[in-house]
C-alpha cells in the first residue's frame, strides 16, 4: 500500500522554460516535444491524488480519469506534466477548456466524451525521496520507472539527445505540439526558475485584455486592447483585431459581463502615453489622455488571451496581433513584458 507521506507537497511552482528560436545543440541536452495543453503537476499518495496547475489551482475535480490511473502508481510519487484532451484521437485545446465545468454531471459526462490524458515529463519525488535536487538524467530514468505500468490514460513524454530528430517536432505541423523544450540533463529542477529553453514556431504572447473598442452602432467588439504588466503596471502593449462576425459576436458575451468604469481601472489616467519609436501606430490608442475624447471600453483585467504577432517595437506589437485563443488556465499577473522582451532579444523585435 502507499504510504501518505511525500517530501514534495503544494504549493510548488513548476520549472519554466525561456523563449528562443533556435534549438540549442550540446553534448548534454534532452528534447522533449512541448505540449500543448495545461501545465500539472500531480501528487500522489495514500492520501489520494492531488491534480495542481501551474498556479496551484486544484484541478482534481474535471479530471476523474486522470485520477483513476493515477491511484494505480506502485509508490507514492510527485508528477510533473501536462494534461491534454483528445477528440478523434488528435489532441483538442478548445475541448481541454470545456473540461473545467463547474457542474459533477457535466464533467463525468466529458470525461467518457472527450476523456483527457496526462504526458509526465519530470518526476520531483518518489516514496520518501525528493529529487529536485537530482540531475535530470536520473529524475528520468525514475519517471520511466514509477509510470511503466500505468495504463494508456498516462504516458511519459518521448524525449531525445539528437538535435536533427528534435527538429523535425519543429518542423511538422502535429497536433497537440507546438515546439521543443530543451533540459540540461545535468540539471536540477528549479523551482520557478526559467532553466529550459523552449524553441516555438511562431512568436506568442498570453496577454490581459484591458479594453475594447466597438464596431458601429452595433456595440460589438471590433479589436481588444492588449496589455502586460511591467512590475505592478499594467502597459499596453497593442491592439488584436481582424475577427469574422460569428467571434466579434463570441467576443462580445464573453466581455461584456467585465466592462467596469474607467475609475479604478489601472488606466484610469491614460495610457501608451510614452509614445513609441514610430510614434502613434496605427490602431493603438498611445496617445490617448483623460483630457481627449474616449474611444475605447475598459475591461476588468481579468482575462488572458493567446495572441501571435510579427514584430515588436519597444514594448508594442509593430502590427494588430491575431487572436488565437482564450488561456483561463494563466493568472493575469503572470503575463509580464518579459514575452516580449525575450521576443526582442532573440530577433523579434527590431530590424
């Protein structure tokens, strides 16, 4: 039986990766695909199976698959990986958000629906041994170890030492990844340490949606204002426009339930007022003060979005950046300036 006991328990903050664009070659590095689904990390014991995200937020409850398979470790062990849902057989971002249902008949009925699976890649404990502070190379072969038996609902993450087979995770376009992360296999795992390296194919930024503007008379939304925060500032970083009039409609139930007065709003007294180096761009509101007209509807900065973008200038998309989709699964304190400073420093920015 397992015992209760683990010398790893929450709150932990998972390893983190930095940005770059290139895959990184060495005599000892390990490549993983990078999933695309929700960070977790999983603390089993005789206690039960505790499912956290990034953030800590318990996620045990849309999850009862995940943990059915869990509970079948052969000791007690802390998981660290990524939780994925699957329809036909090809990994479903849009059917993973559907699983946080707060209703118990709702999430058992997707569970069998669009059943969910968990890719470990780290292992952080096993029985009475914290590992953390292990190399990596050893952290895996333990992972191997404490996961051979389970069934199909958890699997460990292929991984390599071969740059040229790691390229081709780059390269193809295959559901459910989208890049390569990069360990040291000498590494520890650092808590909340950006220690990785993760290569993506296309520039991303997860940012807080701080306001909109409104098409026409008709009141729905035409672009989101975009911001990050910088320290406890929020700064607004560009606009994400261009939506087809079924999302300008989504968009518009979605945000119309956070429209708040400007006052309290953190640009309750302007923002962008430092300008750019172009200038006003087209489409932002840079020069916007509380002495001029207001053209736009504050938003309670609740809420993330996955945009892709071109090009950075300072601290703003050079263009209307694209919207790809909603990430409740981040705190909007966790969307700092660092993505697009990283962004810059590795050839997005300026040319």
């Amino acid at each position: 039986p397992m015992a209760p006991a683990l010398p790893v328990r929450p709150p932990v903050r998972p390893m983190l990766a930095r940005l770059a664009r290139v895959l990184p070659e060495g005599d000892r590095f390990w490549y993983e695909p990078k999933w695309d689904g929700f960070r977790c990390l999983a603390f089993c014991s005789g206690d039960g199976v505790d499912l956290r995200s990034r953030h800590d937020r318990p996620l045990s409850r849309y999850f009862p698959e995940i943990i059915e398979a869990l509970r079948d470790l052969p000791e007690p062990a802390v998981l660290d990986g990524e939780l994925l849902t699957f329809v036909d057989d090809r990994p479903d971002f849009s059917a993973l958000l559907a699983r946080l249902h707060p209703a118990r008949s709702r999430v058992e009925r997707l569970s069998n629906e669009t059943p969910a699976r968990y890719v470990a890649f780290d292992l952080l404990a096993r029985n009475g041994d914290d590992l953390r502070s292990s190399p990596f190379e050893r952290r895996r072969a333990a992972l191997e170890e404490v996961t051979q038996d389970l069934p199909a609902t958890v699997r460990i993450t292929p991984g390599t030492v071969d740059p040229a087979s790691a390229s081709e995770w780059l390269g193809a376009s295959t559901p459910g990844i989208d890049g390569v992360v990069v360990k040291g296999l000498d590494a520890a795992y650092a808590e909340g340490r950006r220690t990785m390296t993760k290569v993506k194919r296309e520039r991303t930024a997860d940012c807080v949606v701080a306001g909109i503007r409104v098409l026409g008379d008709g009141g729905e939304v035409g672009s989101l204002l975009l911001a990050l925060y910088d320290d406890d500032r929020l700064r607004h970083v560009g606009v994400c426009s261009s939506f087809g009039v079924h999302q300008r409609w989504e968009l518009t139930a979605t945000l119309a339930p956070l429209v708040t007065p400007l006052a309290g709003h953190p640009w309750e007294h302007g923002f962008g007022l430092e300008g750019g180096p172009l200038g006003r761009l087209k489409g932002t509101a840079g020069r916007w003060t509380p002495d001029l007209e207001q053209d736009w509807i504050p938003i309670a900065p609740r809420l993330v979005c996955e945009v892709t973008y071109d090009h950075v200038e300072g601290i703003r998309f050079r263009h209307p950046a694209r919207f790809r989709r909603w990430r409740p699964d981040r705190d909007p304190r966790s969307c700092t300036l660092d993505q697009l400073q990283e962004a810059a420093a590795i050839g997005g920015g300026k040319r």
